[in-house]
C-alpha cells in the first residue's frame, strides 16, 4: 500500500479496510479483523450500528448544519439525556467537535471562574492534542509523579506526604484528571490519590475538571471513570463514544460553574458548536446505552477479557492491567529478527485477523473493544495471541 497524498504524522497499518460492521472490519479483499480497538476508543455500539446509521440519515435529510445561533429543541434534549447520567443534573451542557476541544473548554472555564491559571494533573496524563493540555510548561502545569503512589501502603492519602508537598491548592485553578491514563500505558490511579487531590482542590476554591474522552460512556464498567474515587467533579469532558464514531464532543459543568462562567462573560463560540447533526447522534447513542444496559454488561464482558489474557501466563508477558473493557498487555522487551517483539507480535496479531492498539515505546497492546464485543471473539483473539507468543 502506498500513501502519495497523505501527510504521514503516524503510523499507518499495512491494510486498507473497505467495509466495517459490529465488530468486524473488512479489507478489500473481504478478510474480517475483530476490531479490539473501536475505531479510536469511539465504536462503543459497534461499527455501522443500524439505529445510529438510521438517525444520520433522518437528520441530514432535514438539518445537519446550522451554527451556534440557532441551538434548539435537538440539542436541549441530547443535553437533558446527558445530565441524566451526571451528579449535575441541573448543570450545562455545550456540544463541541472533538474531546481535546472539549478538555481545554473545561481548562478555559475553571481558569476564568476561579481567576487563577496554575492546573495540577497526574503524570503521565494524555490530556489532549493541542493547546494548554498538551503543553509542559512547569510555570503552569504541577504534576504528581505516580510511581510511589503506586506502591504506597498507606490506607488514605494525606497532604504531607513529600510526593505532594509541591502542590499549591490556592494558586490552582483545577485538577484536571484522567481517570485511566489509557495512552501513559494503561495505569488506574489510586483512588485514595485522587479523592486527596480533588477534595484539597475544591477546599481551597478550585475546581476538579475530569477527562472522560476515553473512560465515558462505560468503558471502565461505570458511566463515568471518575465514579470509581467517588469524587463530583465541576466540570466533565467527553467525546468518542458520544458519537460512536461521529466527531461529537460535550463539555457538562455544574450549575454554580455556568453561572459563574456567564456572569463573568465567558464566551465560546465554534463552527459546529450544538450542530443538529451531531447532537442528534449523541442523543441516539445515550438512548440506545440506557435501553441496551451496556455499562452494566462491561462489567461480566471486561471480566472474560482480563482472564482471558491473565490465563495466557507467557513468560514473555510483563504484565496485564486495567479495568472494564480498558485493558492493557504489556510485554517484555525483546527484539525478534533485529525488530521489536511489541511490533512483531501486533503485526501477527494482524495477519491473524485480530487489530489490537499498539503504543510500541511502552511495549504494550491496548484492548479498547467495542462494548458490543463477545466472549467468544474474546476467546477467539486469546487462542490467537497464545499461538503467537510461542511462535516468536
């Protein structure tokens, strides 16, 4: 395969896919790949879902594009259906295009809310792929080094810690959490940690903005990943699964952040900000996860998939960690034929039928199935991945 037109800013993987349905992706040549990575983490009903397909249809044929002026009834109900499924349900809601456009909304309203702009956040977070949360800077960014915490035997967390004697909750605007730090290689931090961080953020009058772009719309078995400190976060970001492929984000705030944020006039205005389109998709997605009971079902499914590749017992496997239907398999570092075992092992994993996610300078597979997936594809990619790792 070759790429004469397109900007090649990552890795591109040796098949082109012709066709998707539920779980399956098709080349050209009509080979199926159980897809164990939901398009990016988005393909949470499955690809090509027949309801959501119908409602793309039924709203472009009346509406797709408007603009931020003429937000309506659409988006006011995908807004209320939202909320249902928050500790806010009386908050805001502003639909947007993507999830890294929906984190730094939630950085710009804590900061203008609050009036201060230093940000606190666990290492390793993958917080966006642009702007203030991809930057950093040290004169913005306090970062809490999770390795100790990891190891830490204490029951609670406490200030005086010397791993967080560096955090200054007066001079910080929010603590911006990935609950699951799904690209910094698959690490759920303490919840002890994070209940500390937030409840000392919040006491000193800053705010907790929670990055659910990867971790909503039960992926880790609850709608939201934060559920599993027991923290209320302020203000929440999601995207991906949201749209179930359709680039459609939302940024949801408590009331008193709305308020506060209109009273000191905060403005944001984008394109396709509350887009009939793709409001209406994000509607459609919450309707059919309610009906459906999917974060219920992560839960039993996530289970099969964590013993499933426990079971593996490969001395070649470093470790297997995660939560829900976020997993990730970390192998050792090895080198196959003068190439990295991480890539050579993807690579089989491929021609087997089976598109793990990758992050090769991690030496790990990341297993983000749709939520639709069955234990017996499940059983299927084990059986598969087994006869590879003895091969290589």
């Amino acid at each position: 395969m070759t790429l004469e037109n397109i900007l090649q800013c990552h890795p591109v993987a040796p098949v082109q896919i012709a066709q998707a349905r539920g779980t399956r992706l098709y080349d050209r040549d009509g080979k199926p790949y159980i897809d164990f990575e939901a398009g990016i983490w988005c393909n949470a009903l499955g690809h090509n879902h027949p309801r959501i397909q119908a409602c793309l249809h039924r709203q472009a044929d009346s509406v797709m594009h408007l603009g931020p002026m003429f937000t309506g009834g659409i988006a006011e109900a995908a807004a209320g259906a939202l909320l249902r499924h928050t500790p806010h349900p009386d908050g805001k809601v502003a639909f947007l295009s993507s999830g890294s456009e929906a984190v730094e909304m939630g950085i710009r309203l804590s900061r203008q809310t609050t009036g201060r702009r230093r940000l606190l956040s666990l290492g390793r977070s993958y917080l966006g792929a642009y702007g203030e949360a991809m930057q950093e800077s040290e004169a913005v960014w306090t970062k809490v080094d999770l390795a100790p915490c990891l190891t830490c035997p204490l029951h609670e967390c406490t200030a005086h810690c010397p791993n967080l004697r560096h955090i200054v909750p007066e001079e910080t605007a929010a603590f911006v959490l990935e609950p699951v730090l799904a690209s910094g290689g698959i690490i759920v931090p303490p919840a002890k940690l994070v209940r500390l961080l937030a409840s000392v953020t919040q006491a000193a009058g800053g705010l907790v903005v929670v990055d659910e772009v990867t971790t909503g719309f039960g992926r880790t078995g609850t709608w939201w990943g934060f559920e599993h400190s027991g923290i209320t976060p302020d203000i929440i970001a999601c995207g991906k699964a949201l749209g179930n492929g359709y680039p459609v984000s939302a940024v949801i705030t408590s009331a008193a952040v709305a308020e506060g944020a209109l009273r000191l006039g905060f403005r944001h205005s984008q394109s396709h900000q509350n887009d009939p389109l793709a409001v209406a998709i994000a509607h459609e997605v919450i309707t059919i996860f309610e009906e459906e009971s999917l974060v219920e079902r992560v839960n039993r499914v996530g289970e099969v998939l964590r013993i499933q590749l426990k079971s593996l017992a490969h001395p070649l496997i470093a470790d297997v960690r995660g939560i829900g239907l976020l997993i990730g398999l970390e192998l050792r570092t090895h080198s196959v034929d003068g190439r990295p075992l991480i890539e050579v092992v993807w690579e089989r994993m491929l021609q087997r039928g089976c598109f793990i996610g990758i992050k090769a300078p991690l030496s790990l597979l990341r297993f983000l199935p749709p939520l639709i997936i069955e234990p017996e594809e499940i059983a299927a990619m084990g059986a598969a991945l087994r006869e590879v790792l003895e091969q290589v």
